[in-house]
C-alpha cells in the first residue's frame, strides 16, 4: 500500500486530541471531502501491461493535518471506513467493466458481521464484477480474531474476489495466517526494496522473501518501486509484478472512467 500520509500534511500546534480527530475525518468524509486516486500494479518488463490499479484514498483539499488511518485503527473505528471504500469500489468497476482495482481494508475488519454479508451478497450476485476486485488487508493492525478473518478470506474468494496481504513482511501479518487463509496475491512492503538498494543483505534478503512467497500465493508484488533502478533489481531477483512511483502517481484521471470516485454516505 503506497503512504498516505502527503495527503495529510501536519499542521502546527493542532489542538485535538484523537476522538476529535476522528469525528473530523468522518465528518470530512460525509461532506465528500475525500476521493480515491489509483496506482497501477505492473509487470517488470512490460510495464504497460496493468494486473490491476490500487485505490487510495486522498483529501481534496489541503489536509487534515494528521495521517488518520493509524488513528482509526487505534480507536478501533475504521470498519465503517473500510466498507464505504468498498461500496465505492464496487460502484466504479460496475459501471467499467474494463476496470479491475484494488481495495484496502485494515485487519481490523476481518470480522464477520452484517455489513459483510452484505456485500458477500452483492459479489456473489454480481460475479463478473467481484472478479475484477482484489481486497488488500493491511498488516498495521491485528485481526480481531483470527478464524473469523481465516474464514472471511475463504468467503471472499468464494464469490470470485481476489485476496491479498498488504505490505507483508511489515507489521503483524503471520506465515500462519497466510497458510490458513491462501490469499491469491502477497505484496512485499516497500521497506524491501529500500534496504535492497545499497545492501548486499537486503538484496539477499528481498530474494529470499521473494522466493517464500512464491510458494504461499500464486501472485507476489513488489511494492516501492521508485526508480529504473529498483525495477531492474526487483526483475533480477524473480519479481513478477511491481508497483511505486516510478509508474507515476496515484491518480484519479482513468481515461474513460465512468461515475464519482468520491467516498460519501
């Protein structure tokens, strides 16, 4: 998952303190204050050739003044968060159908409730749409409980909609999870590639996660890919698919895309 936090640039002696600030974000967030812009994820030597583009949200203004998805996370509120993205999502790839994106939902989310019998409902009656869907699940947090989170991958990919987990190898993700759960896609964080860059170790290291993997889901990513440089090392070293910034910016301008990008009630 590519950093969110340029889009919310902190701002000097901001007063409020975290239950303030979150009641800010949904506020901004009901007023439509926010859209999703998109990256697309590439394959190395053939960097026209798009598997899917990721969707990440951005303010339209100025900011907030503070990254809010750690502090969403922290207040354990960004399920709501997570489910009004989808439902964007959905509507975006209903009306293009030559769109295939990517959604990011924090771990905090695995758990089975209403809301997700719901849009298990909508992907199961939609199939050609959930097939071009691909939930990331973020390893900034832990999963509530993790036979629920198990299961709800198992459901998901069920309906068609691919699985993957975000910036693995970063936060609390567990080989044992990704056994159970058998994502489709696991995205190497970006980190990787950082420490890969002027370390003989990190390019050791990089290649050996590359290569485990390989063997846990049939689609691996590196994630971070700043220059030309980063992707020869990433090709060199057995990655199938990139993405970063040297593939430009995340952008909301898809050429032809149909409806609003931006996330509301």
């Amino acid at each position: 998952m590519t950093s969110h936090e340029p889009f919310f640039r902190p701002v000097a002696n901001n007063p409020l303190n975290d239950l303030q600030r979150a009641h800010l974000f949904y506020e901004q967030l009901q007023r439509g204050h926010f859209h999703l812009a998109f990256q697309p994820v590439v394959a190395p030597g053939e960097t026209q050739r798009v598997l899917y583009r990721e969707s990440l949200l951005r303010h339209a203004g100025e900011g907030l003044g503070f990254n809010p998805f750690p502090l969403l996370e922290r207040l354990h509120v960004i399920r709501p968060l997570d489910h009004r993205v989808i439902c964007t999502v959905l509507t975006l790839l209903r009306d293009n159908p030559a769109l295939t994106l990517g959604c990011n939902i924090s771990a905090l989310s695995t758990v089975l409730d209403s809301d997700w019998d719901q849009l298990l409902e909508r992907f199961s009656s939609a199939p050609e749409v959930a097939r071009r869907l691909v939930i990331e699940i973020t390893e900034s947090a832990v999963p509530p409980n993790h036979r629920s989170a198990v299961d709800l991958v198992h459901r998901l990919r069920h309906t068609g909609c691919r699985v993957a987990v975000d910036d693995f190898g970063s936060g609390f993700g567990t080989l044992s999870f990704i056994q159970q759960s058998q994502p489709d896609i696991i995205k190497i964080d970006q980190s990787y590639i950082q420490r890969a860059r002027n370390s003989t170790h990190g390019e050791k290291t990089l290649k050996y996660l590359l290569e485990l993997c390989k063997t846990l889901a049939p689609c691996v990513i590196v994630e971070g890919i700043e220059t030309s440089a980063d992707l020869h090392l990433a090709q060199s070293l057995g990655s199938y698919w990139v993405q970063g910034y040297l593939f430009g910016q995340p952008s909301s301008d898809i050429t032809g895309m149909q409806g609003s990008s931006r996330i509301s009630n």
